[in-house]
C-alpha cells in the first residue's frame, strides 16, 4: 500500500493488505454494520406488526361479541273471573191509591127564582160540612178530620244578644274615655300648679303628649311621652302625670274598664 494511503485507509484494508479480500471473512466484516441494521430494522417491523396483530384481534372480538339473550319465563297471571251480574232490583211495590175523601160541593148562593133552583145547588146542612172537606163537586168516600191550626198568640221571646267582650283586656278605644276627676277647669288648675317651666327654653307654644293607662280603679300607670320638644319638658310632663291624683276610669257598655289615655300637655313660654 502506498505511503500516502495509509493514514485514511480502513483498518480492514491494512488487516487484509495482500491477502484475497474475494475471501467471505473480508465480505463478512466489510458488510457487518448493513446486516445489522437490516437485522433490526426485521426485527422491529416484525413486532410491530405483532403488536398491530394483537390490538386488532382483540377490538375485533370487542365487535363480534355475542350478546347472550337469556329467555325470561314469565310468572302467570290468573285473569280474575267476570264479575256477576247483579240481580236486578225488585219491582217497587205497587202503591194503593189513597182513599177517596167524602167532599160536599157548596156553590155560593144566588137570588134566583124557585123554579130555577137545581137541586145539586141547594147549599148541604151546616151539620154535614163540620166532618166533610168543601169541595166544587161531591163525592163520597172517607170522611176526613178537619184539625184547626192553634192560633200564634205572639208569646216568643226574642233571646238578646251574647256579649262577649272581655272586659280584662287594656282598651284602646272606649265609649267614655278617662277624665281627670273634677273635669277640665280643675286639670288646667292642677296643671298650673304643679307644672315648671324650663328657664332656657326661648318663647313660644310647646305641647307634650303623654300616654299613660287608667285601670278600674283610676290608677295611673305606663306613663311615658310620645314626643320631646326638649328643654326637659317631656320629662316635667311625665312627672306631673306620676304625681297627679287618680283618675276616673273609662267606661264601656256601662262598665269601668282598664284603658289607654292620650292627655296633651302645653308648655307657654312667655319672654
């Protein structure tokens, strides 16, 4: 081999340097790295195809399964017999007609002359009508008691009407609110002796409503004002209702009652 071939020869040609490379050991190694990679590139398709194989089979079974239809007896069911015929109802019984009732006719009497009159006009005797219905022809047949209704002699008494009010309760509203005893001039008087008027309170008109309850026996209780003008007047207005006398109670249907009273209280403020 030459000088200068030897640094890029294959080491096969420096091993095999003037020896039959025609030889199968020379063929066998130049060609090793082909035959494997044909090897493998077999082997894989092979596997490949076996896995493709054994994924197709099973979807394939998947598809083709038989669905295993049990047959189901069915329980007998016993058809109820018809149902029988009612018997039909007996005949109504037959019904008698009523007795015949003896009636007497009675025409009203007509001034006529005597050879006019009929005889089936002539009126009957006032005997025979007492137990014999009036009628417009007559007839015989059963005589008939005749009773007279009593006469209604106007004697019921009218019961009067169930009061049910319940006269514990705290009424709101009542015939006879409470009242201040002695009237109003004698509440004014009370009102301008005991009230006090706040010194810092400017001019004018103030009023207090205060609600309180009188009971049956005109005592005062719940007291307490519904509105403040302020300057400490709702709390002199509660105060002079506390200290007051009792009061005379509500009245409802005649009796004393507990009830709620509204008393207005007017503060005059003068310069």
């Amino acid at each position: 081999m030459e000088a200068n071939k030897i640094l890029s020869a294959d080491i096969l040609d420096l091993v095999f340097e003037g020896r039959n490379k025609d030889y199968g050991a020379y063929d066998l190694r130049t060609t090793y790295p082909r035959r494997i990679r044909i090897a493998l590139i077999v082997t894989a398709s092979i596997f490949l195809l076996v896995v493709l194989a054994a994924i197709v089979s099973k979807q394939l079974e998947k598809d083709t399964k038989v669905l295993d239809v049990k047959d189901v007896e069915l329980a007998k069911v016993e058809e109820a017999p018809p149902p029988k015929p009612e018997p039909p109802p007996p005949p109504p019984p037959k019904t008698e007609p009523p007795p015949k009732v003896e009636m007497t006719k009675f025409t009203p009497p007509k001034i006529v002359p005597d050879e006019q009159v009929k005889k089936e006009d002539i009126p009957p005797e006032v005997e025979k009508l007492q137990d014999t219905k009036i009628d417009v022809v007559s007839q015989e047949g059963v005589k008939q008691d005749i009773a007279v209704p009593p006469v209604d002699e106007g004697k019921a008494v009218v019961a009067a009407p169930k009061d049910e009010t319940n006269y514990d309760q705290t009424f709101t509203k009542v015939e006879n609110e409470a009242e201040f005893p002695g009237g109003q001039k004698a509440w004014i008087a009370y009102l301008q002796r005991t009230l006090q008027p706040p010194s810092d309170a400017p001019a004018g008109t103030y009023t207090v409503k205060v609600q309180f309850i009188v009971d049956k026996e005109g005592n005062i209780s719940d007291v307490k004002a519904l509105n403040d003008p302020g300057y400490g007047m709702a709390d002199e207005a509660v105060r002079a209702i506390k200290r007051g006398p009792k009061w005379q109670p509500a009245i409802q249907n005649g009796r004393q009652v507990k009830a709620y009273r509204t008393q207005p209280i007017t503060f005059a403020i003068s310069e």
